[in-house]
C-alpha cells in the first residue's frame, strides 16, 4: 500500500518537476536579458538536482547543485555582471544563426533518447521504492576510485594543466 | 525535531509539521540570541558602555523592539532596479540558512534529516547564498550594490575551497560524511587508549578547526573579511538599497548563518551533540538513552554559543583585511595549509 504511495507521489513529483524544468529550459534561450537566463539555467539545474532526489540518488543530486547551482552559475553571473549585464530588455541578444539551434537540439534528443531506451529499456525500477534505499558512499567511492583509478588521474591532470593554462594566460608580466 | 522521542508513530504529516517547526525554531532562536548577547551586549561592553538598556529589564526586549521598526518602515525598491530579483534575492540567501540546519543533529533521534553525505550536503548548499547576495547586488541598480555583491562572490568562492579540505580532514578520520557518525566516531572513541574524554576531533585535526573557524568567518563576511559590506567604501555593499522587512531578512539570514555554521562546526571538531559515551558505558548508537534528546540540543546550544563568540569576539577586534591581502591569504596560506593537513591526516590514518 504504501509503496504504490509513494509511487504515485513520485510520479506527480516528477511531473511538476519536469514541467518547471522545460519552461526554465525555454525562458533560458527566449529571455532577453543575461542574467535572467542564467537564472532560469539555475531553475533547470536545481529541478535536475530535484530529478536525482526523487530517484533517491543523494550523492549526485548534491554534487550537481555543489557544481553546477555553487560553482559553474556563480562563475557565469560573476562573470557577466562584471561585463556585461544590464537591467531590463536587451534587444540584440539573439544573433542571426538561432535558427540552426533547432534542429541542432532536435538532434540531440534523438541521440540522447535512442542512447537511453537502447541502453535501459529492460531495466525495471523496483517494484516497491519503499524499499529503495541511499547507496553508501563509501560503495560510491569504491566504485569509481577502484576501477576507474587510472582515468581519474588522468582527468585531474587535464584540469591541472587548463588551470595552469589559466594562470599563463592571466598573467600579464 | 524530537518526533521520534513523543512516539514513534506520528503520521507522518506531522512529523514533517514537527521538523519544520523545529528547523524555524533551530534558525531564528540562534539568531536572536547571538544578536542580543554579542552585538548588542558584549560589543557594548567591549567598548567600556552599556548598550541598550531602555527596552525591558537590562534591554532584553531590544530584539522585539529592533523587529518592530524594521517592520514598519517602508519596503523600497529602487526605480531601475529588477523589481522581481530584487525581491527574492533575500529569500534565496535566508533559504540557504534553512537547508543548512536541515543536516544538523541534536540528539540521538532528534535531527532532521540522516543524510548520508551530510558533510557534503552541507558545503554545496552553503554555496547557495552566494548566487542570492550576487542577484542582490545586481538587481539593486547601484555601483555600489554591484561591487559589493562582486566582492561578496570572489570572496565566498575563494574560501569555499579552504572550508572543504578542512572539513577532509575530518572526513577522512571520521571514516564517514554523516554528521551523525561523526558524532558517534568522536564520542565513542578513546585517545591511547583513555576514553575519559571521547576524541573531539579539535585535539587531532586542531589545524583543519583553525582552518574551518577562518572560513566560516570569511562566509559569514565578518570583520576582518566584511569586505563586501565595507561601510567606509560602498556604503553597505549589496544591502544598499534594502529597506525594511528585506532587509530584515539579510540580518537574520547574517546571524543565522553564523549559528548554524557553529552548530555544524560544533559536531565536526567539538563532538556535537554527544558526551563521552565511555562515562555511562554505551558503546553503540541504539545504547544511548533516550533523554540525550534533551540534553544534547542543550548541549549544542551550549557549544554553538561558545563557537559564535568566538567569531564575533574576532569580528569586534581586528581591522578589515585588503581585498587582495584576502584572496592571497585564502590562496596562498589556507589552501597550502590544509593540503598538507590532509596528507598528514591521510599519513597517520593508514599509519594506525
């Protein structure tokens, strides 16, 4: 009984989610004024962080609003405020080629959907997500830095070498 | 808060109902009584008068009468501003404040939420409120506001950094990133061999407290790091142009932040919640009795107010830093610091 709550309630969860996720996604590209679509980005990404919660994916969910809602949109506001970001409409944010964008995006839902229901149109949720538990971190942990060792070293070396990049560029002397 | 110590089976709307009382209660509570005992009082009395005396016996109605004419003033908004962000942009730092308190323990049953990854829980959503004091700066329409929400922004960013590998140190000899067993870890654990005292972790990451305390300073943007409110420069930074009840909400969202950083600070190197296990012969989590519900939040409430004078004690004695002495010392002596607190950490972890 209380699974096939809680089933529903999740289902309705995600619903609202999901709507609130694509009107962000769309005021983000229709909105005529920088910040505002940064903003509307931050309501598409929170609403993913939201998307991970209900699939009890705690980890993630955390690290996407630690990346992306603290990190990643502060550095784009902090980064437009202090160019370029003026109060009210701006009429010439949107440059000639937009509609290249759409089938662009079309494309990339194909791809993106065929990937997901080739990959997973077998798997089933479980039956009963009441007994959904959080995964440990520590299994987490496992998984990624036992296996994939070797390729986490190599991408922390990628970014070590774009923030040296950075410094090099920066400095002016 | 304490849902679970009334009876266990509470429906589960009012468990909900309970916890956010409770949350309300965790929030505001700390932020008057940090407003009362420091601001008002001990700066007082650190500058040799007696602060406000005419409000209730001793001023103690101050706080009542502060709210009441914050309240009745006037809600402004500037006539450039963007009206719409200009209005939620305090919200978004206060519900900040509230996310935050949701990972604390007080007691044995009395927390809010068991997060597992509570430790990181905690660093991603203080990050938050820097997304609301940057629309606050902006959407005020004011060079003023905007350099302030600017330096706000760099500042927070920078010491973010110090604050996490702090807390790794922590992480790594806890052996969890769940407050609660962190608590546990350091109540339940013995030093050589002698459990009189527990092993507040403060003994034996004492650098990676230093480094958290700084931090916590740095976000709170206190003195010395009030950089982005400096009043002598840009007037009162992003709260320029805030009046009345938004701005309200700044203030307490400031001083709540301060008391639930304590509280967190509190369960990472101070033991939380806990007394030393070893005192009443509980070795597991489920032996602990059940009227630690009621003595831990005092216990915290103790603690945090011991953690939140200290911060204020250093907010009312040092000048304001430099704005590149501030970004050179979180880059160039925290985060070295606390690399290498890691690695010891690290050292002596695998070592014993």
């Amino acid at each position: 009984m209380l699974g096939a709550d809680l089933l529903v309630a999740q289902n309705i969860g995600f619903s609202i989610i999901a709507v609130m996720m694509i009107v962000g996604a769309l005021r983000v590209v229709t909105v005529n004024n920088v910040v505002h679509a940064a903003l509307w980005l931050v309501v598409v990404l929170s609403g993913a962080a939201a998307q991970y919660l209900l699939l009890s994916a705690e980890f993630v969910a955390i690290t996407q609003v630690l990346v992306y809602v603290g990190a990643v949109m502060v550095l784009f506001l902090f980064g437009t405020m202090l160019t370029r970001a003026r109060i009210g409409a701006e009429n010439d944010l949107n440059n000639k080629n937009w509609k290249i964008a759409i089938p662009v995006s079309l494309l990339m839902l194909g791809v993106m959907s065929w990937v997901v229901i080739d990959g997973f149109a077998d798997e089933r949720l479980i039956e009963n997500p009441g007994e959904m538990t959080q995964v440990p971190v520590l299994q987490i942990s496992d998984d990624i830095f036992g296996p994939y060792l070797l390729p986490f070293w190599a991408l922390s070396f990628v970014l070590l070498i774009a923030v040296i990049g950075a410094i090099v560029l920066a400095r002016k002397d | 808060m304490s849902a679970s110590l009334l009876a266990a089976d509470l429906p589960y709307w009012a468990q909900a109902l309970l916890r956010v009382l409770g949350g309300v209660v965790a929030v505001l509570l700390p932020a008057g009584t940090i407003v009362y005992v420091f601001l008002f009082k001990m700066m007082s009395f650190m500058q040799s008068r007696l602060g406000p005396m005419e409000a209730g016996p001793y001023g103690s109605l101050q706080l009542f009468a502060e709210v009441g004419k914050w309240l009745q003033k006037e809600d402004i908004t500037p006539e450039r501003a963007d009206r719409f962000i200009f209005k939620i942009a305090p919200l978004v730092v206060l519900a900040s404040t509230f996310l935050l308190v949701a990972v604390v323990p007080f007691g044995p049953d009395a927390w809010f939420t068991d997060f597992e990854a509570g430790v990181f829980y905690m660093l991603a959503v203080s990050s938050v409120s820097v997304l609301g004091i940057l629309i606050a700066g902006w959407a005020s329409a004011n060079k003023y506001s905007l350099l302030g929400g600017l330096r706000a922004a760099g500042q927070l960013i920078a010491y973010e950094l110090p604050m996490v590998l702090a807390v790794i140190g922590v992480i790594i000899q806890a052996g969890t990133m769940n407050l609660q067993n962190i608590v546990f870890a350091q109540n339940a654990g013995s030093m050589f061999g002698w459990d009189g005292l527990g092993n507040p972790f403060i003994l034996t990451q004492f650098v990676g407290f230093i480094i958290f305390m700084i931090a916590v300073q740095a976000e709170l943007t206190q003195t010395p790091f009030d950089m982005p409110i400096a009043e002598s420069e840009l007037v009162s930074g992003y709260m320029t142009e805030y009046s009345g009840f938004r701005f309200l909400t700044f203030f307490i969202a400031e001083f709540a932040t301060a008391g639930v950083f304590s509280l967190i600070a509190s369960v990472l190197f101070l033991g939380g919640w806990g007394i030393p296990f070893a005192w009443f012969g509980w070795d597991t989590m489920d032996d602990v009795d059940g009227w630690m519900n009621v003595v831990g939040p005092l216990i915290m409430v103790t603690k945090m107010m011991l953690l939140s004078f200290v911060i204020m004690w250093v907010r009312f004695s040092y000048p304001r830093f430099r704005e590149d002495q501030l970004q050179r010392f979180a880059w160039k002596v925290l985060v070295p610091v606390s690399l290498v607190n890691i690695m010891i950490t690290a050292i002596l972890k695998v070592a014993f």
